[in-house]
C-alpha cells in the first residue's frame, strides 16, 4: 500500500536519476572528446610554430646573402664603371688614331 501512495514520487526519482545520468555520461564523452581535439590541434600549432621559426630563419638568410650581394654589386659597379669609362676612352683615341692613319694613307695614294 506504501508503494502505491508514493509509486509517483519513485517514479519521478526514477526518471529524474536516468536524466540526469544520460545528461552526466553525454557531457563526459563530450569533454573527452573535446579535450582530444585541444590536444590534435594543439599539436598542429606546434608543428606550425616550428615551421614559421625555420621559415623566420630562412628569410633572414635570404636577407643577409641578398644584403651581401647588392654591396658585391654596388662595388662591382663603381670598379667597372670606371674601367668602362677608361676603355671608351681609349677607344675613342684608337678610333681617332685610324682616322688619322686612314687620311694619311689616302694622301700618299
């Protein structure tokens, strides 16, 4: 007769201890796999940190070896510069000079 009087009262205990079971396990498999997901992608940050760092390296390689060439070039420039000048010059004279020569030829003839 007891059970009869308070069949509701088990009942709704009942219903509300599955509840809050099936609501208890639903979030404890979530957050599994939740947290296996954080560590998946704090992995791949990682692996991505390590890449830029060698990327970050690279570059200032490249950057150095290009700063070494552009000096390189600079001088290269201002050393070749100046025997080009000195080379037109001389052309200039030995073109003058067989100018000369030819004139004179010319007149002897």
């Amino acid at each position: 007769m007891r059970f009869k009087k308070y069949y509701k009262d088990i009942l709704s205990l009942v219903a509300s201890l599955s509840l809050l079971a099936s609501v208890y396990f639903a979030n404890h498999y979530d957050i599994k796999q939740l947290y296996r997901e954080f560590v998946g992608l704090r992995l791949k940050v990682q692996v991505q940190e390590k890449l830029i760092d060698s990327l970050e390296d690279r570059v200032n390689l490249l950057s150095d070896q290009n700063q070494e060439l552009l000096i390189d070039l600079a001088e290269h420039n201002e050393t070749r510069g100046k025997e080009n000048s000195m080379l037109l010059e001389r052309l200039q004279d030995l073109e003058y000079k067989i100018e000369v020569m030819i004139y004179e030829v010319n007149n002897i003839i």
